[in-house]
C-alpha cells in the first residue's frame, strides 16, 4: 500500500524527514541537553567548542551537531570519514577562511571521524588551533584508542546514550504522525524493540512496514517487515571488547547466570563462536588455574565439540563450559605467578644453567663437570630432593616464590603439599 503522505518530499526517507530544525524538538540525551548539563548552556549562550560526540548509531551525533550549529550562528560544512580525504579538508579550510573574512564562524563536522587516519587527522590540528574552523567529530569507537591524543586534547568529548524505551517511543509517534498512520500499542513495543536503541534503524523499519499497511500499524506487519533480527554488535568496535568483558568478569565473579547472558548476547550479535570459545580457554587458565584443572580440559574439549558439530549445536557445548567455569573454585594464583616470573626474567641477567642441572649426553661434558651432584628425587623421601637448589647460582639470596597457591580447590591441596616440603627445605641447607 501507498504511504498516505502526499507532501513533495514524501520520497525522501523518513530518518531525513523527521529530523528535527529545534533543539527542544531533539529527542534523548537528556544528561547533555537537560537545563544545566553541558550542552544545554551552549545552547543557551549561543556559542560552541571544539568537540566530539560519541556514542552508538542511531543516538543522535549528526542531528545534534547541526543543531548546535545552527544554535551558534555558524556556518556548517560537512565532511564524512568516510569518502572524504585530506583535499577535501583543505577545500573545507579555505570556504571556512572565506566565511572568516565575512565575519562568519565555520563548523566543520567530521562524520565517522575514527576512519581518518593519522595524517589526515592531523590536517585539522592547525586550523582547530587558530580558530578557523569549530571541530565537531562523530564516532561510535572509543576516542581514547581511534582519534589522535592532539587532536583529542583540542576537542571535549561527549558520550550519546543509546535511546530508551520513552525517547523511542516519541520517535514513533512522530513518524506515524507524519505518515498520517495510527499504530497499535504491541506494534509500538515491536518497533521499539527491534530498534535496540537506534532511532534511524527505528525510522527506516517504518518505512518499510508502510508499504505493508493501509491505516494502523499492526505487530504482525512490523515482524514481517523486520525479518531476521540484528543486535547491535560491532565486530571489531567498542561493543565487541565491552561485552567480551562483561563475559569474563561474570565469570570470574562465579555468576552463571550473568555469565551464560553475556554469551547469548554475543552470538545474537554475530559473534564467531570460535573466538568465544578460545577466550574461554583463557578464562580457565587466569580466573580457574590449579584450583580445578579439569576447567582447561573442559574448554579445550567445548572448542573442540563445537568445530566437529558446528553452529548451531556445538554452541551448547561452549555453553556447557560456560557454566562450569563460572560454577567452580576460582584462583589467580597462576595468572600472578606467570606474570611475576616473567618480570623477574626481563629485568635479570640471562645467568648460566647450574652445572649440576645440565644434561651430560658425551663423555666430554660428564668430565667438565655437567649433571655432576644432580641429585635424582625419585631416589629420595617422598620423591623429593630437599635442599636442592633448581635456580641459578648467580641470583643469590633466598629463592623467589612467584607460585602461591588459593585456599580453594585443589590448588588448596597444593598448597598444602608446598608448604611440607618447604619445611622439609628448612632442615637442609640448600644446594649442598
């Protein structure tokens, strides 16, 4: 069926359509745009700053940067990260030295900023500093790691929220009303939901389920409309690492509800399995260690089910894992000790093996003296050669102890054990 707007720009999509002249007219993000947040006083003073707005698609960033613009009495120049180069930003410099001498301001707004690389980020630094343009950058990646620390230093950063429910819902009604529609209440909340936050994904939604109604929005029109459903999931972005942590430290807290949330999160959002799974198996050597073994064990096998089955049944496997690692006795003690060694390596001299440590295959090196004094354990009391020093004679002083096990677990067990034949080192000086 036909939309029932018969206005000109009735083709135009409906995203375009409804974006909003006014700053009162913006919907969400509220902790900016609310009397006495930050924005708000810009907008009041009718003046602007060098900034960076970030935040997830669909928030708002490129709406709200010309509103501010426009708030300001400047003039906009846009460019986008994606298609443009460092000629289009020196074209852009010189319409904004042009307007300069007219007396007018220039904002130039950079749309997917994080795709300019280096240099072409650093064809701004000159000309944000003296005044010529008013940068405004949008990006849904962390500025942190994709915007250069000059040009970050130079430009305030601004975090967009995705939209909840109440601004979401706004939306809708804006868009039925101008498409002259009427929308049922489980539509509504079908819209709402499939839009995961993103008012353009919203906007575009509706404008597809248009073309399947003749008056009132139903919910079996708007899931007809959708099909497959996406989750908001950036591969190789932000959303990506913040749910893979979120995933790990639930399962370091022994939270296998939260735990098994986070995983179902990721898959519905395209992650590979596979990379789950090797993350997994990271899981249960750091946060599980010697506490339960059986962990690495478990992981390696999920990983290794999941590749023979494949998705989506191996999955279960991964989930299986999941829980167990969530569920068991937790230690670090591993994780530390590995750590610890490795800096007590790095920051040493490579000293020599101990001759009684080395290996004698010929009769030259038994007559300079390898393997000479090794003492067997197995020979000895409980298989344990006490006294006997396994460190390089170079380091001096008491052994290092980077290995100290959990109370929890087996590693309890290995403590213990530790601990007797420590106080069976006591009764004999080492090395001798």
């Amino acid at each position: 069926m036909l939309s029932k707007d018969d206005s000109p720009d009735a083709d135009r999509p409906l995203a375009d359509r409804l974006r909003p002249e006014r700053i009162d007219d913006f919907v969400g993000q509220r902790h900016l745009l609310d009397e006495g947040k930050p924005l708000a006083s810009l907008v009041d003073k009718g003046r602007i700053h060098s900034m960076i707005l970030w935040g997830p698609p669909g928030s708002g960033k490129t709406t709200l940067a010309r509103l501010l613009a426009n708030h300001s009495g400047m003039r906009l120049l846009s460019l986008s990260a994606v298609l443009a180069g460092v000629k289009d930003v020196r074209e852009a410099v010189e319409v904004a030295r042009a307007n300069r001498n007219l007396g007018e301001g220039t904002v130039l707004f950079v749309d997917e900023v994080h795709r300019f690389n280096k240099v072409q980020q650093d064809a701004f630094l000159p000309h944000v500093e003296k005044g010529t343009v008013t940068f405004i950058g949008a990006t849904t990646e962390n500025p942190s790691f994709e915007v250069n620390a000059a040009l970050l230093s130079r430009a305030r950063v601004y975090v967009l929220r995705a939209l909840d429910e109440e601004a979401l819902s706004k939306v809708v009604e804006r868009g039925a009303r101008v498409l002259g529609l009427s929308i049922d209440d489980e539509a509504r909340a079908a819209l709402i939901g499939l839009a995961d936050g993103d008012a353009r994904r919203l906007l575009n939604l509706l404008d597809v389920v248009v073309q399947l109604t003749d008056g009132t929005i139903t919910q079996q029109q708007v899931v007809e409309a959708a099909g497959t459903r996406w989750r908001r999931f950036d591969k190789e972005g932000d959303v990506f690492y913040e749910q893979i942590s979120a995933l790990h430290k639930a399962v370091r807290g022994s939270s296998t509800d939260a735990a098994l949330y986070w995983f179902c999160r990721m898959l519905d959002g395209g992650c590979d399995p596979r990379y789950i799974a090797r993350r997994l198996v990271r899981m249960a050597s750091e946060d599980v260690g010697n506490a339960d073994p059986r962990a690495l064990q478990m992981t390696l096998a999920a990983w290794d089910a999941f590749d023979r089955l494949g998705s989506p049944e191996g999955e279960l496997a991964l989930a299986q894992a999941v829980l167990y690692l969530a569920s068991v006795p937790k230690s670090n003690a591993v994780y530390v000790a590995y750590g610890a060694a490795m800096e007590h390596v790095r920051s040493t001299p490579s000293y020599e093996v101990p001759m009684h440590l080395r290996n004698a295959p010929t009769r030259l090196m038994k007559e300079m003296g390898y393997g000479e004094d090794y003492r067997y354990a197995h020979d000895e009391a409980d298989a344990y050669a006490a006294g006997e020093n396994y460190f390089p004679l170079g380091m001096g002083g008491d052994e290092p102890e980077y290995y100290r096990p959990a109370q929890r677990g087996l590693e309890a067990k290995i403590k213990a054990r530790l601990a007797r034949l420590r106080v069976a080192d006591a009764g004999r000086v080492r090395g001798k």
